[in-house]
C-alpha cells in the first residue's frame, strides 16, 4: 500500500501532467490517487470532469465505480463497473469489484455466484476466497441475529440472554418487535448517531440520540424531502420510493418508510454505510415478522 508521501507526490505528478494537458487520460490516475488518499469529494470531482471526455475510457469507469463505492453510492458504483465491462470485457479485476459492491448492497446471492465462478477459475487466489467467505458468512449471521432477537427480545450481550431467560422463553409466545425497538436497536450499530419516527404531517413521534440535534428540524425537513422524492419518482415512473440516502457535509440520512411513518437514521462520515444499511434492513425485517408486514 502505498504511503502518503507516496501518493502525494504522485498526485503532484498527475496533475501537472493534466496542467498541461487537460484532455490528458491521467486524470484517472489522479484520481484514484486522491481515492487512495481519502480525498473522495475530490477525487469524485476529478473522476467526472475527465469522464465528461473519455466517456469511452474503460479504467476511468472503474476508477469511478471504486470511489463511488467508498462514498457509499452502491447502485452508482454498480453501473460504472458495468459500464468498464461493457468497454474492457469482464475482467477478473471488474467482476472481483462487482462482487465487492454486492456484498456492500447486500445482494448475497449474486456475490457467491460470481465469486464462486472466479474461484473456479482461479482456486488459489486468497482475495476471492476472503471475499467469498464474507459474502457467506454475514446473511448466516444475519438471520442468527434476526431469530435470536425475536426469540429472546434481544440481541446476544444483553442482560436477558441468561439461561435463566433463554428457558423462559421457550415455554412463552415470543415478544414483539415493538416500534420504539427499531429505535434503540438502531443505537446499537457502529457509527449511528440517532434514529427518529416521524409521522406523516413532519411531526417526530419517537426518536434515540447519542449525540445532540435539532431533532424537531431535522424530521420536517427530512420528510418533506422524503414526500418530494416519491412524487418525482412515482410521477415520472420510477416506482414507489423504498428507501434514500441523503449524504450531508457530517452525516448521513438513511430513510426508510413503512405504514407507521418514516424512520430517519442518522450515521456519523465515518460510518460503514453498507453494515449501517444491513443491519437497519434487518430490524425492519425483524418488525415485520413479529409486528405485522411493513
């Protein structure tokens, strides 16, 4: 991996080379350099302004489909890796990063296909076992969290996941997943500042913080943003809005509605956006098996 001097000097060399010469096809190094770096609004800006005239420049679309990726822009980072295979082929790199960005997206099954296909045609390469072992191992544990919490009422690590609990509640009716739940389960997952219900009117019905926030502001201007997007979207036929992610200069907005209102989760910049989406996914499955379909 290359160190931060390293990248910094190759970044001065790229952009001088696309100083002067702006139609220059390093801009893609550049920008994979400032990815590298961690510069990604910087890197995302590079990225596009050199694809405006290499649209047909295939590496580009992978540098592209990387950033995106690190930004948390799963599906964008799906359709510039497909693009990259559209002009270069499927290579193994393209097709390890659609698997990286399906594991991401939760999209398990298409994972494991593909990776196992890879590993068929190269079974020593410890890159595609790593990533298949991942894309087997985190829906096995999902679905042990998920039954595990609504046997007990509880994710492993609580207070009533002692023996004592665990043969009570075998012999009783398993609790319900109650709404609130979704909540504080929410402030459970790394990186998640706070979870808020906000009714239909913009109004917060229920919330959970670690951190301060105008919770009140935040919900109305969210939700109104939530009501805009789905008539846009249903009105030039998208289909319904199932879920949105606002990203902000220090958070991120997950959203996601069901029946009772619109659940509002906020993550902190350094959050990991796929294990934030996973785990929300999976307690609004949780609710919808004990509480009635979402």
């Amino acid at each position: 991996m290359a160190t931060v001097s390293e990248l910094d000097d190759r970044i001065e060399k790229c952009q001088r080379i696309l100083d002067s010469d702006p139609n220059s096809q390093i801009f893609a190094a550049l920008a994979e350099a400032h990815r590298k770096k961690g510069d990604l609004d910087l890197a995302f800006r590079v990225c596009k302004n050199g694809l405006k005239v290499h649209d047909d420049y295939g590496s580009a679309h992978v540098v592209m489909s990387k950033i995106n990726l690190d930004r948390g822009q799963y599906d964008w980072a799906e359709i510039e890796a497909k693009r990259a295979a559209d002009l270069d082929g499927r290579t193994r790199s393209v097709e390890l990063l659609l698997s990286e960005i399906y594991i991401y997206k939760g999209e398990f099954s298409h994972a494991i296909k593909l990776l196992k296909e890879l590993l068929s045609r190269d079974p020593e390469n410890p890159q595609i076992q790593k990533l298949l072992e991942i894309a087997q191992k985190i829906p096995e544990e999902q679905n042990a969290y998920l039954d595990e919490t609504i046997i007990t009422g509880a994710p492993s690590g609580s207070s009533s996941d002692s023996a004592d609990a665990i043969d009570e509640t075998k012999t009783e009716t398993a609790k319900p997943f109650e709404l609130h739940d979704i909540l504080t389960e929410a402030l459970t997952i790394k990186g998640l500042k706070g979870a808020m219900l906000v009714s239909q009117d913009g109004l917060v019905a229920d919330s959970e913080w670690r951190s301060p926030l105008e919770v009140n502001d935040c919900g109305a201007v969210l939700s109104e943003i939530w009501k805009m997007l789905s008539s846009e979207l249903v009105n030039n036929s998208f289909g319904n809005v199932q879920n949105v992610l606002i990203e902000a200069a220090e958070s991120t907005f997950y959203i996601n509605q069901n029946s009772k209102g619109i659940f509002i989760f906020v993550a902190g910049k350094k959050a990991n956006l796929g294990n934030v989406r996973m785990r929300i996914d999976g307690l609004m499955s949780n609710y919808a098996k004990t509480a009635g379909a979402i």
